[in-house]
C-alpha cells in the first residue's frame, strides 16, 4: 500500500510540476505560483542567501522542505521531487526496454561513493560563502525546470505540429477547417542540446543504477541528509528479520547492500519499497526508536578529512575564477541584452537560478540562453535575443516567474517604460 501511495504521490506532484511550468505566462496555476517547487529547492535557499548576503523571503518556502526532511527524513526526495519522478519514468523505460525490469541484480551498490554529493554541497556552499552562485549547477529543481522548459516543451509543441500537418488530410475530410489553419508557436533555445545531453547521460546513468543521481550526486539530497539524520519518522527493522536480502534487491537507493537490518535515516529516501518485499512483516516505518535489538547506523556517509578539505579548495578556486572572469571586458555580458527589469549584472548572476522559468514564461520566445558570449560566470542566464522574438511592452511575465528576484517583477504600467539597452550608432558603417 506505501509503495502504491508513494508512486500516486510521486505522479501527481511530477503533473503539478508540468502544469505549473505549462502557466508561467500567467505566473500562477489556481492561487499557485509557477515557480513553487524552485521556492521548495533547499540548495536554494542555502546557498543564494550566502551569496548576495541577503534573506530573500520568496525563498522561505525551502524552510518547509528542511523542517519535513527532520520529521520524515529524506521523504522530499523519495516523494515529492520532480527530478527523482523524471529519472524513475525514464530509467525504468530504458530498463524495460532492454529487457532489465524484473532482474533482481540490477540494485548493486554503485561504483561511485555516497560522499561525493556531500562534496559536491561543500563546493557550491564554500563557493557560496566567496560570493559566488554555483547551485545552478547541480541543484535538481532548477535543472529539471530546464528540462521540462527548454527541451521537453519545444520537443512537444513540435510534434504537436507535425502531427496536424500529417492527419490534416483527414481533418479536411471531417470538415476540422480550423484545425488546418492552427499551428503551435515552436521554439528553439541555443543549449537545448546540451541540456538534453546532460540528461540523456543522467537517464543512462539511472537505467544502469537507480536512483544514482540522488544517492551519488545530489546535493540538495547531501543537504537533507544532514537534516534527516535527526528524523523522527524513519525506517524500524524487527527481530522478525532473516537477512533474506529481498529488500536490499529492491531497494531503489541501494543502501541495505550491505546490511539489510541497518537504517541510515540520512540515506533512506522513505520509499517504502522494503515494506512491501518483506515477507515476514519485519520491516515498518514510524515514530521514535526502534523496537528490536539491531543497531542503527544515524551517520552519514561523510568524506574523508582530506577530501573535504579538497572540496573546500576547490569551491573556492571555482569562485575566484569566476571573480577574475567577469574583470576581463571581453567576456562582459555587456553587450547582451538583459530582460528588462533585471538587476545590475554582478548582483543578476549572484541571484539567477539558469533555470529558464523566465524563457518559459516569454510569449514570443524572445529570451534565450547565454553560452560562453558572456565567460564562465554568466552561462545559462537570459538574454534578449530581438531575432528570436521581440519583448512585448504588455508582458511582464519573466520578473513575475523569477524565484530569486534576479528580475524585478514589474507592474504592466512601469514595464512599458523599463529601458532594455542603449542604442548606439556606429557612423562608419551607417549608409545614411
């Protein structure tokens, strides 16, 4: 029955996700705002506030997701997160595909260590703490929201096109005159390709090892470990037990490999799946200590000394690149055009997501994705690209989507008269 509910649970928060992302041109979906699992991101609201020094209360929300990760433990990632829902529909599509669905080998333990995801978390936090954002990189939300905007929503309004121009013979013929004369706005973002790219090794990755990003690589996952050690309602292991080993061969976050009568609460993403495997009925979930006689393992996997102190380094060399990146003004992203309403531009890349919230909720597909035109610091923000659409004075939809403010959200009256460059004339080329 956990199973069944976790996986009803699961779908309908992945659906409200879509819907959501399917109005950000209205900016809410019946009193919800578009961008409420972004507000839900605990890297988020970490790591932004270290960075611009500042608490930003659009972001307080994330106060939710950490308070449930000490009642329930990692329940957020098992239950709730669009990521996990997207990486279990594709991984196990690919794993039916090649015939793997029903091997029971396919839970090994994964060849890289749980720790790593609590050093990628001190990377982006150390850098955080230097001034610098880089929980874009990593932080699921955000990447998620990239995917569903950028390449699943295009992918999708084209083969929506395509579809009516091969069937329009049969809607002439059915009298559907309207229907042929509809065509749905397609779009094309820059690094599309490579979004979709980055997916498609998480999805091969996933098919390999479930759950792989989240228990190896997440470190929003990392950071609610360090929460959920501390859970209240975590995973109970009776005398009942025989070590079968059936619930460490369907366990999606590989973690009873070892030892299936051990609970990591700061590991267990509170699926339920050994519940339901549990012949002997000695596995539950609930409040308090367990009842039987078996130890439990509260601490997380953590990194050794010298690794972390790496990871330390590194966030902080990271930040000083992208410091001494954006002195050099050939890689400036002055040039750019910035949405109207966006903050000056060091202040614009301590705050952006690069989620493409903003590109979604464009009408005209006017806003695309930076590459390397602005350096290192200033890849996956937005930019006014006029060939690809024009900014509607009437719209003013990316500042009412942007979670972090890094786009003021401006009333329709004041965003008529928002300047979004200055336009200069080169007199030695002009032909007047």
């Amino acid at each position: 029955m956990g199973g069944k509910l976790r996986r009803f649970v699961q779908a309908s928060c992945l659906v409200l996700f879509c819907l959501l992302l399917g109005t950000a041109e209205t900016g809410s979906f019946f009193g919800l705002p578009s961008d409420l699992f972004l507000l839900l991101d605990p890297l988020t609201d970490t790591a932004i506030p270290l960075v611009i020094r500042t608490l930003i209360p659009g972001l307080f929300p994330a106060v939710f997701t950490i308070l449930l990760a000490v009642l329930a433990g990692r329940i957020f990632c098992g239950w709730l997160c669009p990521m996990g829902a997207t990486l279990d529909i594709f991984g196990g599509a690919v794993r039916r595909l090649l015939g793997r669905g029903k091997s029971g080998k396919r839970h090994v333990s994964a060849p890289v260590p749980r720790s790593l995801k609590y050093l990628v978390l001190a990377v982006i936090l150390t850098a955080a703490l230097c001034g610098v954002n880089l929980a874009f990189w990593a932080s699921p939300i955000p990447l998620t929201t990239r995917l569903y905007a950028l390449v699943l929503h295009p992918l999708g309004l084209e083969g929506i096109g395509q579809g009516l121009e091969a069937v329009s013979p049969l809607l002439e013929r059915a009298g559907a005159i309207d229907w042929l004369y509809w065509h749905p706005d397609t779009r094309y973002f820059y690094t599309s390709w490579f979004v979709g790219a980055f997916w498609f090794v998480l999805i091969v990755l996933e098919s390999a090892r479930p759950r792989f990003w989240c228990r190896c690589f997440c470190p929003a996952g990392a950071l609610l470990g360090l929460f959920s050690r501390f859970a209240f309602w975590k995973r109970h292991v009776s005398t009942n037990c025989t070590s079968c080993g059936r619930c460490s061969a369907q366990y999606p976050a590989g973690i009873l490999k070892e030892n299936p009568v051990l609970s990591q609460p700061s590991e267990c993403l509170t699926c339920q799946a050994c519940v339901s495997v549990c012949n002997h009925k000695a596995v539950s979930f609930g409040f308090g200590n367990s009842p039987s006689a078996f130890s439990f393992s509260h601490h997380p996997p953590l990194p050794a000394r010298r690794a972390f102190c790496t990871s330390l380094a590194a966030g902080a060399n990271l930040a000083g690149l992208s410091h001494a990146d954006a002195l050099y003004p050939s890689t400036a992203s002055g040039g750019l055009v910035k949405p109207p309403g966006s903050r000056p531009e060091t202040d614009f890349l301590n705050r952006c997501l690069r989620c493409g919230e903003c590109m979604k909720a464009c009408p005209t597909g006017g806003l695309q994705l930076i590459w390397f035109q602005a350096g290192f610091s200033g890849i996956f923000t937005p930019f006014l690209d006029p060939r690809s659409g024009a900014c509607r004075p009437d719209c003013a939809s990316c500042g009412a989507v942007c979670p972090t403010q890094a786009i003021h959200a401006l009333p329709l009256e004041e965003k008529k008269w928002a300047k979004a460059g200055t336009a200069v004339l080169d007199r030695k080329t002009c032909l007047a």
